[in-house]
C-alpha cells in the first residue's frame, strides 16, 4: 500500500514538473503573438502586457509587405521538392550500401558520416563560386540542389541504420518469386521503411522551411524569397518594423507548427527503428 502511495505522488510530482516545462517552452510563442497583435509604440513600452486593443491589420499589412502567398509558394516548392528527392535517394544509396557491403561501400558511408560534421560557415565561398559558375545562382532549383547536398549525409546515415533491421528472407523470397532489384526495393523495402522516411521529412522539413544562411546565399531575387529570407526585409540598417515582422514570423511558422503537430508522433518511433543494428 505504501508503495502505491508512493507511486503515485512521484507521478504527480513528475506531471506537474513536466507541465511546467511545457509552459516553460511556450513562454517565447506567448511573447511572439501578444506582440504581433500590439502598435509598434506598445510593443516597445511593455513587450510582456497582453494588448489592450488587438491590432489584427498587423497581420494584413504583414501579409501584403512581404507579398505572403508568393513566399510561401516557394517555401512549399523548395521543402516539399526537396523531400521528396532526399528521401528517394538516400534511400535507394542506403539500401545499396547495405545490401552490398563491399569495401568501396564502406569507405563511402564513411564520407557521408564525415560530412556531417564539416561546418558549414567553412564551405559557404566555394559553395556560392560552384554554384555561380555551374548557373545555379538566384534559382529555386539550385537551391534545391544544395539542399539535396547537404540533407544527403544525415539522410543517408538513419536509412542505413533502418534498412540493417529490414529482414533479408523477405527480400530473398521476393527475389525467388521473379521479382527484380528496384521490384524488391519498391514493393518490398520502401513501404517498410516508412517510420523512418516519415522521420527524415519531419527533421528535413524543419530543417529547410526555417533556413535563411543558404537561402540567402543563392536567392537574389525578390520574387524567389523565401518566407525567413521575406520576412527579414523588414529589418533595415536604420529600421526595424517590429509591428510587420512579429505577424510575418507568426504567418511563417503557422504552416510548420501544425505539419509537427501531425507527424510528431513518427519521430521517436523512426529514431528507434533507425538505431537497430540488426
């Protein structure tokens, strides 16, 4: 009985911690959206006071000085293209990897990992001189490529860590029953391999939708901004619109907040699946 008790009150105990860690977490998005709805003198009097008035144009005036819906069309096109080969071809390459574990093999999944850990401040001058003289410079479609570039190694690492668990005997039978190489990987693999696939989009997605470094980088046109790169117009060497950019940020991170709200439930079952060794 005593145990019980005790079991109990360390529960409550652990639920009320974990509460208010949650609150402690949501302290920045209270911040961000009181402020979002204030005048931008009450905004720099007390940042903390929820607003007397709600200035809801903020958000219209945000949404038509950032020309919203065109940045976000092409945070949508260079995210969802972007996952889309990632996931394809880290897979296919992992899975090839795996399967035919010959030393060229090895030596390759070793330089994936090693890109991992390469800094990306100390490749930014020969990243921007490539893409220049290859003609990749101020286009959707070269940034998606550097994306691809770099979302390759850590991609590449948590399928290969997943297809290790995929049994062999599946892939044999399918093989026994006529099946070809990309038959086997398609039919068989691919659909097995959705928590971590699933895994790699979320973590990707996060990753490429609030980018602003290599977007800034590659875009020059106005017109190709994405929504970080829109958003941070608003700043100026002499003028900071505070009252445009708190709504801005909020339009921005609205469509990334609710896509992990539906697929945070992958994550840690991808991860897991992913550290099996096999």
């Amino acid at each position: 009985m005593e145990t019980t008790k005790n079991y109990r009150f360390s529960t409550i105990i652990t639920e009320i911690i974990m509460v208010l860690i949650g609150l402690l977490f949501l302290v920045p998005f209270y911040f961000l959206f009181v402020n979002s709805v204030k005048t931008f003198g009450d905004l720099l009097t007390n940042s903390a006071a929820w607003p007397e008035v709600f200035q809801w144009g903020n958000y219209a005036n945000a949404w038509e000085k950032i020309n919203f819906p065109s940045a976000l069309m092409n945070s949508l096109i260079v995210t969802v293209v972007s996952n889309l080969l990632l996931v394809l071809i880290s897979s296919m390459a992992a899975y090839r990897m795996v399967r035919s574990d010959t030393r060229f093999n090895r030596i390759l999944f070793g330089m994936f990992i090693a890109a991992m850990v390469i800094p990306f401040q100390s490749i930014m001058i020969p990243l921007v001189t490539v893409t220049s003289n290859l003609g990749l410079i101020d286009s959707l479609g070269g940034l998606i490529i550097c994306y691809l570039g770099f979302g390759a190694p850590m991609s590449v690492f948590l399928f290969h860590g997943f297809v290790k668990s995929v049994p062999l005997e599946i892939e044999e039978a399918a093989r026994v029953d006529g099946s070809s190489v990309y038959g086997v990987f398609f039919r068989i693999v691919f659909p097995l391999m959705k928590p971590m696939y699933v895994t790699v989009i979320i973590l990707n997605t996060l990753w490429i939708w609030n980018d602003y470094l290599l977007p800034s980088l590659i875009l020059q046109s106005s017109n190709l901004r994405t929504i970080p790169i829109a958003t941070f117009a608003l700043f100026g060497q002499y003028t900071k619109q505070w009252d445009l950019a708190l709504p801005a940020l909020v339009l921005g991170i609205m469509p990334i907040i609710i896509f992990f709200l539906l697929m945070q439930k992958y994550i840690i079952q991808g991860i897991t699946a992913g550290s099996v060794k096999g």
